[in-house]
C-alpha cells in the first residue's frame, strides 16, 4: 500500500458521506495535511471530492455589517461569521446541492429562507448545468453581485432595488434574462455585498 499526503488548503477532511458537504472554511487559511493509506481507489475517491467541491467566497462592501447565510431545499442552513466592511469569509459548496440559496442578513431577512431580502439562487444538481441567478422576487435588502473563478463564466449584479430583469427576478417568470451558467469543474465563485 502506498501512502498518500495530501496538503489540503481551507479545504472539510472528507467525511464518511461526500454527498450534500456545506464546510465553512477558516477564517484565515491554514494547511492540513491528510494522509490516506489505501488504494488507488481510495485516491480517486479523494480526488473525485476534491473536484466537487466549489469554494464560495463572500465580500463585504457595504457600510453596514452583513452575516451570509446558506439554505438548501435539502433543509441545510447556516450562517458564516458577520462580516464588516472590507471583510470576507467563504464555505464549501458540494457538487449536486440543488436548489440552495445565499443572502446577506442585514436584521430584517427571514431565516433560514432569506424571505424580504435580495438572494442569490443556484442549483449545482446537474454538472452540465451548474446555475445561478440573482432574485429580488421576495425583497431587497442589499445590493449583490457574483462572479464565477473561471473568468470565461459571465457572472451577474443587482445593485439597486430596481434592477432590471437582465440582472435579477424581480417576479417568478421575468428574470430569465438574469440566469447565469458555468459548467466547469470546480468552479468557484465570489458573492459580494454592496450598499
């Protein structure tokens, strides 16, 4: 058997259930090294993990102080830590999480749907069509925009609470405009608050 370190940056320990992984990553990075006795396929295993897991960065450029939260129909919901202006944090994002959704709770979001505030929607059920778009269907509380790590994936912004229907839903059929895909693997992404 071979012995395999693995240096893992800001990255959950694989868990004994892969499926459905939302990891919040430290606040500052730090290395772990893993070291996995096993097969080859216990390394493609790893591997396989490795390659859907999506980083998802959140930035703070608003005055106020805004706490990302995350909810999936799956029922997983949590906060990341509050973040002032200038701030940011990130979590781990499994690939095949449908139907999640992000917000930035500013006190007046319900939670865990994020109802009365501006939402970032996505659904990375089907690995040929990972997508995600802005709604301001059920509110608007802060301006928000996201782009993707891979720079040939368009993202999408909505900064004001009139954004159009290019840049997010503002009812359950107009926004169609707004949807954004990116089918690369890995991919991460950069939400970021603006007021």
């Amino acid at each position: 058997m071979r012995i395999l370190n693995i240096a893992l940056f800001a990255l959950a320990f694989v868990a004994p259930s892969l499926a459905g992984l939302v990891a919040e990553a430290p606040e500052h990075e730090v290395e772990h090294t893993l070291t996995v006795n096993g097969t080859e396929a216990d390394i493609e295993l790893f591997h396989e993990f490795e390659k859907r897991a999506h980083h998802i960065k959140f930035v703070n450029k608003c005055s106020k102080t805004i706490r990302p939260a995350f909810h999936a129909v799956d029922g997983t919901s949590r906060y990341m830590k509050a973040l002032k202006k200038g701030q940011s944090t990130s979590t781990t994002i499994a690939e095949g999480k449908k139907a999640w959704r992000v917000f930035g709770q500013t006190g007046g979001c319900s939670y865990p749907d994020g109802n009365k505030c501006t939402l970032l929607e996505c659904s990375f059920e089907n690995a040929k069509f990972r997508q995600c778009n802005i709604s301001r269907v059920s509110g608007y509380n802060v301006g928000m925009s996201f782009s993707w790590s891979d720079k040939k994936c368009k993202g999408n912004s909505c900064l004001k609470k009139s954004c159009d229907g290019a840049h997010a839903f503002s009812n359950p059929t107009n926004g169609g405009k707004s949807l954004r895909q990116c089918n690369t693997p890995n991919v991460g992404m950069t939400v970021t608050f603006t007021c």
